[in-house]
C-alpha cells in the first residue's frame, strides 16, 4: 500500500470509497481518520504487524497502551471480559461519544498494547459514519492522535497530507476537525472506578455512576 487520500462528506456518507481500502486494513495497513476532536491514527487492533506500525509511525514509547475504536457496545463486549455493573450504566449513558472506558481485554489484542493487567482503553465515537466503517470493516481500530509524540494533535488533513506523504499510509479526508475537547476516561477496572482524565463530558456528569 502506498499514499493514497480517500475523501468523504461526513454528512451523506457513502461506504463504497472506504470499502476499498477494507483489505489493507485488515492485513496491517494504516489509515488516518477524523474523529470528533482530532485525526486518529489507526491500525487493526488485533494486527501485531499493524500496532507495531503505529508505534513506528508515532515514535511512541513501547511501553505506552494505545486506545481503541469500537463500532458499537455489543463488539466491545466480545472484546472485554469481567465487566462491572458501573460499565453498562455508563455506556447507556453516554455511548456513542467522548467517554473512554478502560476495561479489562479479552486475550485477543498483542500484548503491547494493553495496559495493566490486561487492560485497553476503548470508546464507541460519536461519529455516525465512523461506527458505520468500524462496523464494515468487522475489528475495532486503534485511535491515537495522528501526531509523532510530543507535537500537537492535528486537526488540518492538509497538515496530515504533508506530514505523512512519503509513508505507506491511507488518509481518510473528511476536512477540518473540530479540535473540541479529548474524550473523558474512566477505569471501571478499578474499585472504586477513577477518572482518569477528564474531557468532553464534565467530572459532574459522571461522577454519580461511580459511587
């Protein structure tokens, strides 16, 4: 795979241009893609050749997890295991959208990408087009900011086409990024469960499920 750009309207989605590059994905290409806030760097999760390409491209440190993208709750839930009463209250809350749960992972993903004990990060996006291609392309993807560690998140594609076009690498162009706030992460591996960090939806806000 080479560099190629497939641009979208988010709006009136249509599947067909992103189901071309399906294949690559799946055996360990990268994709770049808009998420709610920034451009996500993606690789099929469960692809060791494909993770390790997204360090490489990142720089990142190996020992760092990287979050994942889920088409919906109930791929998420083959994906986990030993899950608390506090994840389901949460999802039916505020799935789809800026909430990261960090759960305990299924042995289905390499190793170096979970966290602790086990554990991955993992959110189902607000974005309606973007469940539709997870859900198309049948495994979930990692979403990293598109960025090498330590520079800013990039939300321009034009910044993304001149950083990264001399790399074997798919952009998904859907414009410029709203640059909104990073998603809000909970660990509900954790008793009680902990905010990790807080985002796009308010410490307030979710606090009450966690007590």
């Amino acid at each position: 795979m080479s560099f190629r750009v497939v641009r979208i309207n988010p709006k009136k989605y249509d599947l067909e241009p992103v189901r071309k590059i399906r294949d690559d994905i799946l055996a360990g290409g990268i994709v770049i893609f808009p998420t709610e806030t920034f451009y996500g760097l993606g690789a099929n999760a469960f692809s060791p050749d494909g993770v390790r390409e997204v360090y490489a491209f990142k720089e990142r440190d190996k020992g760092k997890p990287l979050p994942i993208v889920a088409a919906d709750a109930e791929s998420v839930l083959s994906y986990s295991e030993h899950l608390p009463r506090v994840f389901f209250d949460l999802i039916r809350q505020f799935w789809p959208g800026p909430l990261t749960l960090v759960v305990h992972a299924r042995p289905l993903f390499p190793p170096k990408m979970l966290g602790p004990n086990n554990t991955i990060a993992v959110r189902v996006p607000g974005m309606a087009w973007l469940r539709d291609f997870l859900k198309d392309l049948g495994v979930p993807l990692t979403s990293t900011s598109a960025n090498r560690s330590g520079h800013g998140e990039i939300a321009d594609p034009f910044k993304i086409f001149r950083d990264f076009e001399d790399r074997n690498v798919t952009i998904i162009d859907a414009g410029r990024t709203t640059c909104g706030l990073s998603s809000t992460i909970v660990d509900v591996t954790s008793n009680p469960p902990k905010i990790l960090r807080e985002g796009a939806i308010p410490t307030e806000c979710v606090a009450p499920f966690l007590f």
